[in-house]
C-alpha cells in the first residue's frame, strides 16, 4: 500500500452527518481492498460530525473543511485534493458492502475504456430498516447511451469513476442546485463508456435530513428549470439562483419530514409490497402536511392489489417521461 497515491479516493462530503457518519466511515474501513483513502470533506458542518471522524484512528481517513457551500462545491474541492486515479463516491449517511471497492476496481482495470462504473442500491429508511432495493434504469454502455435526457442513470453514491475524465469535464456545476450529479453525466456521457452493476454495493439510506426530497413535492417551476437544463445541457447563473431560491423556502423540517414518509410510503407499495406500512408512513405523512391532497390519494391507494398498484406506477411514469 503506498499511502503518498493511493489506487482508490472514497470522497465523501459530509453536512450535520454526525447521525450517521461513524457507520458510513467503519463500512468504508472494512473493505476487502484496502489500498484507498477516505478523504471526507467537511462543508462546514455544526454539529459532531468532525469529533465522529476524528475519533477513528486510520492513517487513510482525510478530512479537509470547507464553510457550508453545498454538495457540489464540497466535491469539487475533493477532486481537487483528491490523490488516486479513481474516485469512489460515496455519502456520509449511506453503508458500503465490504466489497464494493474491490469489485469496481477490477472492472475498471479490466476494462480501461470504460470511464464510469455504478451499482444497484438497498435502500433503508432513517433507522437503517432495509425498504428495497433500487437497480439502475440501465446497465450496458449501449442502453445507458440511449436514455432520454431526464432520467438520471447513476444511483450518485454508487458510482466509481476516473478523476482525470471528471476534472477535465469541470467537475459538478455548483448552479445544478441538488441534481449535480445528473447535470454533469449528460454533460459527458457522449463522449465516455459506462456502465451499471446490476448488483448492489451500497446500502442508501432515505432520511429527512438530505437536501434532496420528492420530486414531487417540487414546484413546477423548480421541475421545469430542471428539466429544460437537462436537456440543453447548460445552465446560467440566473437559472442555478432560481432553482436554490425555490429550494430553500422548501428546506423546513415540515416539508422534509413529510416527502420522507411519503416517499417511503411510494416505495413500500411500488418497490417492495408491504401496504400495511406504506399505510403507515402515509399517515405520518398526513399528520405533519394534511393540506396536501395527494397523500390522501396515496393513503387510498395503499388499499389497492399490487399488480393495480404496479399498472398505474407505470402508466403515471410513463406520462411523466412525455
């Protein structure tokens, strides 16, 4: 192992993760490869997310601080400092299965044209109880390629990727306020090969605390500047202050509280069949935002037999892709 360039950088930028980080980082820790490092940028965080991380006693653990700029400038700020060819993304509420560096790494020696590599996710709820598991919407190069334009092909904190592509592509665009990420792959995915494992290496964890909540619980016209970005493949200054504008009167805990349980309502009837605790969640949902009329419509649908619950997910998705 060769400390001064390590084959793997794990970044992981971590905001008031001190929940959850200690189980994010001893899951990175107990990987069967080991010649990495674990560089955690700390975006300006204020609770004991730096006490958890300086509480582990691994030469491998970097951590570098930033004041809170958000997701995309904290990564960028990773790639910067970052000392590997290959970057492992991963979040700091999320826990990797022990071998997932080992396997993407392979993949990448063994196949030097290709420059992306993601993985199927096990979703878990803020507890760590297991809801799904989410598979990529594609996973060979050739179908990945031929996605349309708002449909994102990477579960983020799966994916491992060459540093080099990434930095000359510019890295995320701090204006693509909490869909960097799928800014950035429509942006390179032309000219790179990529990929999707099929099987999972992470497990993601849904909790009211991430920036990121329902799609919908977004106003329209959050959707609509996404969307129109996407598919023009640029966005201005003017448009990234909009779309942060609308996201921060939506950050109260109201809101998140209420799209977590609704969103995990969605997945235990849609992804995994369990109504009596979609019911649940829904409730839940209902209690902290009961003007919303769409969760009562979720509430009635939790009654419904799965394969009517599967026909109308796809029919409503399939309108939403129009």
């Amino acid at each position: 192992m060769n400390f001064d360039v390590p084959k793997i950088t794990v970044l992981m930028p971590a905001y008031n993760a001190g929940k959850y980080i200690k189980e994010a980082i001893a899951s990175v820790l107990e990987q069967t490869f080991t010649d990495f490092e674990l560089l955690i940028v700390n975006d300006g965080s204020t609770d004991d997310t730096a006490d958890v991380i300086r509480a582990f006693n691994d030469p491998r653990i970097v951590m570098i601080y930033q004041d809170n700029k958000g997701v995309a400038l904290a990564l960028n700020k990773g790639l910067q400092y970052a000392r590997a060819p290959y970057i492992a993304r991963f979040d700091a509420d999320d826990v990797c299965h022990t071998e997932r560096l080992q396997l993407q790494y392979d993949f990448m020696v063994n196949n030097p044209q290709y420059s992306i590599v993601g993985a199927a996710a096990d979703y878990m709820d803020m507890d760590g109880t297991y809801l799904f598991t989410s598979t990529p919407p594609a996973t060979t190069n050739e179908d990945i390629q031929q996605l349309a334009h708002d449909v994102c092909p990477f579960i983020h904190s799966t994916v491992f990727y060459k540093k080099e592509v990434i930095v000359n592509a510019g890295g995320y665009n701090e204006h693509a306020y909490t869909y960097e990420d799928h800014f950035l792959w429509v942006n390179i995915l032309k000219d790179q090969k990529a990929c999707n494992f099929l099987q999972p290496l992470i497990k993601l964890r849904l909790n009211p605390e991430s920036i990121t909540i329902d799609e919908k619980w977004r106003p329209r016209r959050f959707l609509e500047i996404k969307y129109a970005t996407l598919k023009n493949r640029n966005i201005t200054s003017h448009q990234g202050d909009l779309l942060m504008q609308i996201g921060e009167k939506q950050y109260s805990p109201q809101i998140k509280q209420g799209s977590y349980y609704a969103l995990c309502a969605k997945k235990l009837l849609v992804n995994n069949y369990h109504p009596q605790k979609a019911r649940l969640h829904v409730a839940r949902a209902i209690s902290i935002s009961p003007l919303r009329l769409d969760n009562y419509l979720l509430y009635t649908i939790t009654y419904l037999p799965e394969r009517l619950i599967t026909w109308l997910h796809k029919m409503s998705s399939g309108r939403a892709a129009q």
